[in-house]
C-alpha cells in the first residue's frame, strides 16, 4: 500500500511516474501518474500482488501497457510492454525529502474564496514567539498539490520545510479542483488563482502568529506571474519572489519556448520556424475566433516530422502511429482555445510589474527551456529601472532547469532523473531575502555568485 515512485524505461528514454496502491478488505487498486506526459490519476487494471509478483495494466487508446514485475529488498522490477514496445520498470518507496518537523506546528487550514471555491492547505508554523514573518506558495501551471510534487520532486514542501525551521511560516494550498481543494479549473485562468491567493492572504492577516506587516508571496512560473499580479494591487505585500516568473507576453514566451525545445530535441531551424509559424497563425485564429480545425493537416504533418526523428524503439512505443497523431493534434488543438490559454498568451506581466511596491527577488534558471532566462530577466530588469525600482534582486542561477535541480541539458524528460534538491545558491539567498540579510555567492560560481551568468561571466556557462 501506499506511493511508489520510478521510471519506465525504453532503451532511448526514461518516462518517470508514479504509482499509488490501495488495498481494500477484498482488492488492490491503483492509479498512475506520469507528468511527463500531463497525465495524472490514471486508474490501473487487474493489479495484483502474490509475493514477490507483482502485475497491473494501463490501458490507452494505443496499445494496453502491461507491468510484471516482482518485489525484493523494497524494490518492484519488470518487464514493461506496449504493443510492440518492450522496456523494462522500477517503483521504490519515495526518498525521505522531507526530514519529519519536530521543532515546528503543521496546521491544515480551509480557506473560502467563494461558494464554489474552498482552498485546502497546510499552515507551517515556527518554533518560538512570534509573530512570524510568512511567505504564501503559489504553484504553476497545471493541477498541483500543496506539496507541487514534479516527478518525485516536492518543491513546496521542501522549501516550506526549510523555511519554517529558520523562522518563517509558510501557507501551501493544493490548487482549486485538486487533491482537497474544491472549484472548477476547466475554466479558470491566471486571474482566478489571483483570487485565491488574495484569500490566502486575508486568511492570514486573522491569524495571531502571523507578522501581517511581513507577507509575502513566492510563486513558480505561472505562480510567479500571478504573485506579481496580487502585488500590484495589494500594498500590504512586503515582498515577492518570483521563480522562473515571465516577464514578457505568453506568446512570446511561447514561441521562445517551442524554439529551445525543439532544437533541444534535434530539430532543424527550418523545422523549427516551420512550428512557429504554424503557431503564429493559430494564435491569430483563437484571438479572432476562428475555427482551428483547418490547421490539423500541418499539425499532424509536424507532428510526425518529430516522430520520424525518433528511434525505432520508441516509434513502437507509440503504437498507431497515425491514432498517436491525431490524438496530439486533437490535444493540442483542444489546449490553445482554453480559457486559461487565451488569457495566457495576451497577458503581459510588465502591466503589473510596473506597480508593484514590494521588494522583489526574482530566480531564473540558465538551462531553463521553459521560461528562457535571459529574454526574461532581461525585459524585467528594464521594466523594474523604468519605473524607477530600486528594491529588486535578479538572479540566473548557473546549472539550473525549470525546477532549480543543478541540470545537464534543461529538457523536461531530465527532470525525473536528475537528484530532487535545488542547486545549492537557492534556498539560503530566500531564506536571507525574506529575513533582510545580504545575499550570498554561488558556491559553484569562483568568481562572485550567480548574477555573473547573467554578464556571461560565469565559469559554468560553458
């Protein structure tokens, strides 16, 4: 019983996942989550254990993926197979991020930002009188738990837990429609989840242990967007930290990052201004309100461009390749005229940026593929100077991808493999920012710390 955490293994590539078992008095059920892929609670089919064997299934509109495998020394190993595909896979218990939390309280709080919306969360309170300075986790995008767990990497809750033992609460929530947390995020866009974080902080400000005049925000990606859209129209914010935040429209971010990805996957630069293009035109037709449905052919043509690239072994693994290429058309296709995504690719982060009072630490990663650290800093760093902003930190941090893991290449299907720690600068210079006390060097960076990345001064960058 319980959470179990490992990878499928192909001979050219590792797909992380994780799988849940639940025993009753007269069956064994799980589900599976494997984020690479976007996909989150897949149920499992005729799981069974008879000591050592253990066997389930996922069925897809592919091929059925079938695991057989056995448990020794806390340890589940086996064959993997999708139709003509065959691989091998592991599940281990979770590795013991998160020290348990003697010197500290943990409350489950329930928070109301509407009749439809109640907010799960957990309240992380230090040892010792306060009241205490307090920082609100805000996650992004796609479902996420309190914990914004990515690939076995709990992010929030690591940095909850080493925050809270400095002297510093924390308020984590599962996002509104996941895990405990109540509302619907079908429709919900980035201005939705600034509502429910402005009732975390109102929340906050009726609680005695809290220093109401030392709130602040630390937001991911889309949370660091919309940490600075609450900042700019709440004064009482003290500070904001921004994680691999966007400082330029979505599209552009978008198009940037359909650009490294692709090429970091070994795509032409026609290929490559082939999809932006495509892109641009889509773009255009969701802000008009246009039918997609003629974009499908060049879709599916692109699409199967990078399947042919691929090797032979994971060719297999897609099963139909036609049925694998229209489902990600319709996918795509489905995604970009969302709610969320309409707002996305129109809103421009610098509107709000201008405005806002609080000091600012702002981390980008330098191998980051999806939020490209320079165009961002760059284009935040003139819009803080601009409004004459002087309380303001920006940090690339050498080595970093999108989740602050010490990388070596910065591509998603790196994230599951790489260690679940941030890379060493990270956490101590938030500790000190929130706390007023200087930063500190980068100790993979000889000469002077992370921001020399930024000049291209930094010995890592090679």
């Amino acid at each position: 019983e319980g959470k179990w955490e490992g990878a499928i293994q192909l001979p050219s590539m590792d797909i992380g996942m994780s799988v849940n078992f639940e025993e009753s008095a007269d069956s064994l059920t799980a589900t599976v989550d494997i984020p690479q892929q976007g996909a989150f609670g897949l149920p499992l089919k005729n799981v069974s254990f008879d000591d050592p064997k253990v066997y389930f299934e996922l069925q897809t509109s592919l091929a059925t993926a079938i695991f057989d495998g056995k448990l020794e020394h806390g340890r589940i190993e086996g064959s993997f197979t999708q139709g003509p595909a065959k691989g091998e896979f592991y599940l281990q218990r979770p590795e013991a991020v998160i020290v348990p939390p003697p010197l500290y309280l943990e409350e489950e709080v329930s928070i109301k930002v509407s009749d439809d919306v109640r907010l799960a969360g957990t309240l992380s309170i230090p040892e010792g009188e306060g009241p205490f300075a307090v920082g609100v986790l805000i996650s992004g995008s796609g479902p996420q738990d309190r914990d914004e767990n990515v690939f076995g990497f709990k992010i929030f809750a690591t940095i909850a837990d080493h925050l809270t033992r400095q002297g510093i609460a924390v308020l984590r929530c599962d996002d509104r429609g996941v895990a405990s947390s109540t509302g619907d995020r079908e429709v919900a866009t980035s201005e939705d989840y600034a509502e429910d974080v402005m009732a975390q902080v109102a929340y906050l400000k009726t609680r005695s242990e809290i220093d109401t005049t030392r709130i602040g925000l630390m937001g991911h990606s889309e949370g660091a967007l919309i940490a600075g859209m609450v900042a700019a129209d709440d004064p009482d914010i003290e500070f904001i930290i921004l994680m691999a935040g966007t400082a330029l429209p979505g599209v552009e971010i978008l198009l940037d990052q359909q650009r490294l990805i692709l090429g970091a996957e070994g795509a032409s630069q026609k290929e490559i201004a082939q999809a932006a293009d495509l892109q641009k035109r889509i773009f255009a037709a969701v802000r008009a309100g246009e039918s997609l449905e003629g974009f499908k052919p060049e879709m599916r043509a692109i699409i199967k461009q990078g399947i042919d690239k691929r090797s032979e072994e994971e060719r297999k693994a897609l099963g139909d390749i036609d049925k694998f290429t229209e489902a990600v058309a319709e996918a795509q296709l489905a995604a970009v005229q969302s709610r969320w995504m309409r707002f996305f690719i129109d809103y421009d982060p610098r509107k709000d940026l201008v405005k806002v009072d609080a000091r600012v630490l702002a981390f980008f990663g330098e191998k980051d593929l999806q939020v490209p650290a320079r165009m961002n800093a760059a284009a935040m760093e003139e819009t803080f100077k601009k409004a004459g902003k002087e309380n303001y930190s920006i940090r690339i941090c050498c080595k970093a991808n999108h989740l602050f893991q010490a990388a070596n290449t910065g591509a998603v299907s790196e994230y599951a493999q790489l260690p679940k720690e941030f890379v060493p600068c990270f956490l101590p210079n938030v500790t000190n920012f929130i706390l007023g006390l200087p930063q500190v060097p980068c100790p993979n960076c000889k000469d002077g710390g992370c921001e020399k990345a930024r000049t291209g001064k930094c010995p890592h960058r090679k």
